[in-house]
C-alpha cells in the first residue's frame, strides 16, 4: 500500500494527497499516518510545500467528514428509535440516554469534535453522532476542520522532521492507538455493568408497583 501511496502523491501532488485523505476518511482502512507522513517527507525534500500539503490534507478528510456527517444527518436518530427501544439493553442505550446526549451535544459537541479529530482511532467515527444528533453544520465544519488541520500537520511535521524513517511515528500513534481502544472496551465494559444494575433495579421497583 505504501508504495501505491508513494506513487500518487508523487504524480498527483496536492491533489493526490487531497483524495488519498478523502479516502482514508470513507474508508478508515488507508491510514492518515501513511499518507501525511509521506506527505510530510516529500515537503522535507523540497518537492512541496508544507503548508500546501497541510491544506491538501485537510480539504480532503474533510470532504470525507463532510459525506458521513451529511449521511448520518439524512438518516437521523429518529429512524434508530424503535431499534434502540427494543434492543438498546444490548448497546447499554436507552432513548433517554438518547435524549441527554441531544442536550450535551448541543452544549459541548464542538469540542467533543475537535477533539475528536485528534485522536487515533476515534477521528474517523466521529461525523456520525455529529450528524446523527442534528449538531449545526456550521459548527460541525468549523471545529472540525480546526481538529482536522491540527491532525494532519502533526503528521506532516513527523514525516518532514524524520524523513525516510517514517515508520517511527507507529512508534508512538500505535501505542496511543491501542490505549484509546482498550480505554473504549473497559468503558463498555463497565457501561454494561452498571447499565444493567439500573435496569434490574428498576425492574424491581416496577413490580413492586
């Protein structure tokens, strides 16, 4: 794959980089720490510039945010009520939780989406919920594109910074990577612990009723 990578950004450029990172968004398996960090390396060469490739970058993962967002937001939460109704136990969902995250994301969701296009694994998911829940499309593309540009020229500055020896950035992303998955299961985790200790207890409560 790297080669292929290798191969387009060298005869497309900028453009190249752009549906590279638009890929990488719609389909996660094409890594964003490839196609920068190579990116990166070609601007350390004076092949390109730094700040084009940044914008390159970022102009096509955010195209590819911008196609789930607008996806997720056809969609609407709504259509997944009677699912989550009956099945939500499963997912430690219920439609209240539903409701309360409406009013969280309308308070806080910005942040939570610049943040979340900062961290490995997580960045490419996070257009759903935004669409989902309906967050302003003028928000959603303002914090995003910041969160966006920060991630892509962290990349970019690894790749320039250490050349050809690129493969060290899985060195630290890895690890990072792997600690964000393994913090999301234990949170699930515990999510169904106490999710279900609620739903017993107010079982019990609605017999004795």
């Amino acid at each position: 794959m790297s080669e292929w990578v290798v191969t387009l950004i060298e005869q497309a450029g900028y453009l190249g980089i752009a549906f590279l990172m638009f890929l990488e968004t719609v389909f996660p398996p094409i890594p964003s720490e490839l196609i920068m960090s190579i990116a990166g390396i070609r601007s350390g060469q004076g092949q390109l510039s730094f700040a084009w490739v940044v914008v390159a970058g970022t102009a096509g993962a955010m195209l590819g945010n911008i196609f789930w967002y607008l996806v997720a937001r056809a969609l609407g939460i709504q259509r997944f009520r009677p699912f989550i109704e009956r099945w939500g136990h499963w997912l430690t969902l219920s439609w209240t939780d539903i409701e309360r995250a409406e009013k969280w994301f309308a308070r806080h969701g910005s942040f939570f989406v610049f943040l979340g296009r900062m961290l490995p694994t997580v960045r490419s998911l996070v257009s759903v919920p935004a669409g989902l829940l309906k967050m302003r499309f003028k928000t959603f593309v303002i914090a995003s594109t910041i969160g966006t540009a920060g991630w892509t020229a962290l990349l970019a500055a690894a790749g320039y910074k250490l050349g050809e020896n690129f493969a060290e950035i899985d060195d630290y992303l890895g690890p990072a990577s792997t600690a964000i998955i393994v913090v999301l299961a234990v949170a699930y985790v515990f999510r169904i612990f106490t999710h279900r200790r609620a739903f017993k207890k107010r079982s019990q409560m609605e017999r004795k009723d």
